[in-house]
C-alpha cells in the first residue's frame, strides 16, 4: 500500500466553517430532491459542476455552513447513503 500522506496529524478545521461537497447523480432533479430530503431547509447553495461525456452523470457543488465534524459528517454521510446519490465527494 502506498502512502499519501505520512503525517500523523489530523487537518485542523475551525468550526462553524462554509463546506462545499461535490455530489454526483444520474439526473438533475433527483440530486436536488436528495439534497433537500438530507439538509431539509438549512440554508445552501447548489451550483453546477460537470456532466459526463454522455450525459449519464451530473456533479454539483452544495455549499453550506458546517457547525462542527460530527454535522459535516452526519451530511457527507446521509448524501452518500441517499438512493439518487451515485457518490460524494
């Protein structure tokens, strides 16, 4: 196995902090609906990122205000586990 990073450290993240994570789908709408079924009404912005080149997949860019690791987390997690969702980054 080949190592990335040989540090020990942890990246330190200041909280509450803006975080953007780039979520990918089959289509428009249904990334929309995930991302509103996982965030409810917490205030974010959605803005495009790519398409494949045949049109199979759609990335965009959520950015919202993170309160603390296990918020950033639970987020990350539940955009991951959500049926529209194909990945998160």
């Amino acid at each position: 196995m080949e190592t990335i990073n040989d540090s020990e450290q942890k990246v330190l993240i200041e909280y509450p902090c803006n975080w953007c994570y780039k979520v990918i789908a089959s289509e428009k709408t249904a990334l929309e609906q995930a991302i509103r079924d996982v965030i409810d009404a917490r205030e974010h912005t959605i803005t495009p990122s790519n398409k494949s080149k045949t049109g199979k997949y759609i990335s965009m860019n959520l950015d919202l205000l993170v309160h603390n690791e296990d918020d950033r987390t639970f987020i990350f997690e539940a955009l991951k586990k959500h049926q529209n969702i194909k990945m998160v980054l």
